[in-house]
C-alpha cells in the first residue's frame, strides 16, 4: 500500500497531478480542495494517498490531509458512492466544513455535489455521523477530557469542540461571539452553542 507521497510536482491538472519521486512519476487522482495546497509545478509536494486495486488498473488518490483521506475512505464505505463521487464530495469545501455539514444533517450540501441525490445524501449523513464523532443536532461530539467532568462550562466546551473540528482560536471564539448576539440567544448547553457556531460557519461559507 502506497500511503505517503513526496516528490517533486511533475503535472498539475484539475483532477490529478503527478509526484515525481526518485526516477517515477506518480499520477494522483486529487479532489479539488487537495488541489489548492498543491504548489507550482517544479515544487515539492506531500500528499497522503490511498491505492485502489482494479482488475483493469492501479488507481492511486492523493490528499493534502489525513483527515481528508479518511472522509475519502468513509465515504467510499457509503452505497453507492465511489471514488469519483467521494472525490467531488471533498471538492466541495474542507474537511471540517464536509463534518459541520454531517453534523446539522445538511443534505442539501450534499445534493449540490454531481451524482448524489437526495437518497444518497441522506445515506450519507446517516451512516458517516457516527464515523465522524457526530451527533443528530448536536454538532461535534466534546473532547474526552470535557466529557469526564473535567469542566463544564458550556462555552469552553463548545470552542474546544470547534478546535476539535479543525477552527482556530480566533476563529471559535468570533462564532461564539456571533451565536451570543444571534436574536436566537446564547444557547444553554454546550451542544446548542456548538450547533449554532457551525449553523453561523455555513452561512458565512
């Protein structure tokens, strides 16, 4: 198994670049968001990759994150979603947004990708929640060492869940702040302020 790929960026193309390493050239098939971290061509380049095994070739897919790769790998776990699907999924916007979008159940985001439709979606959300560390309508699951009682303040633990989803500091505590003057209040728990941070992330996304 092919799990890690540095080099040199032969080829950058809208789907695919190519790693040269040592004297081989790698095609890599990349999600759109991948694509963005990827440099000029000439550059070097790491990318977390996966290889898929057909009877008709070698497949091999590229990510800039290992988060990446293992929504890549649970969405391939989903009927009906294969790799050309699961990597338009990733096109759609960051690891952290594709987990809001599980977490508020948002199928339409789903919906939106080529290929999937409602009962697909709705698949989705339902089989990778769980895979994820999210709950129905509660945003993300809290850090283990909130969940021992180790403090409850929801507010803490609603931005520790954030950074648990990829947010910077600056970045939990100004939705938070947003979710405070919201005309919907405050929130009293720690999963409704983290479900109305993430609810703020996707409308200003």
């Amino acid at each position: 198994m092919i799990a890690l790929l540095r080099g040199e960026v032969a080829v950058r193309r809208s789907d695919h670049v190519v790693v040269l390493s040592g004297a081989v050239g790698y095609r890599a098939a990349v999600s759109a968001e991948t694509l963005r971290h990827v440099p000029a061509v000439g550059e070097e380049v790491t990318l977390h990759t996966h290889l898929i095994v057909r009877d008709d070739a070698l497949a091999l897919y590229g990510f800039a994150s290992e988060q990446e790769r293992d929504l890549f790998l649970m969405l391939l776990s989903v009927q009906a979603v294969g790799p050309k699907v699961a990597l338009a999924v990733l096109s759609a916007g960051a690891p952290r947004d594709l987990i809001a979008a599980l977490a508020a159940g948002d199928a339409a985001r789903f919906q939106a990708v080529p290929g999937i439709g409602k009962r697909t979606a709705e698949r989705i959300i339902v089989e990778l929640r769980e895979k994820v560390g999210v709950e129905p309508g509660a945003g993300a699951r809290m850090p283990i060492v909130a969940r021992r009682g180790q403090t409850h303040d929801p507010r803490l633990l609603a931005r520790d869940g954030l950074l648990e989803l990829g947010y910077m500091p600056a970045e939990a505590e100004e939705l938070l702040a947003g979710v405070a003057s919201s005309p919907e209040g405050e929130g009293e728990t720690a999963a409704e302020l983290l479900a109305g941070a993430l609810r703020l992330a996707r409308a200003a996304s």
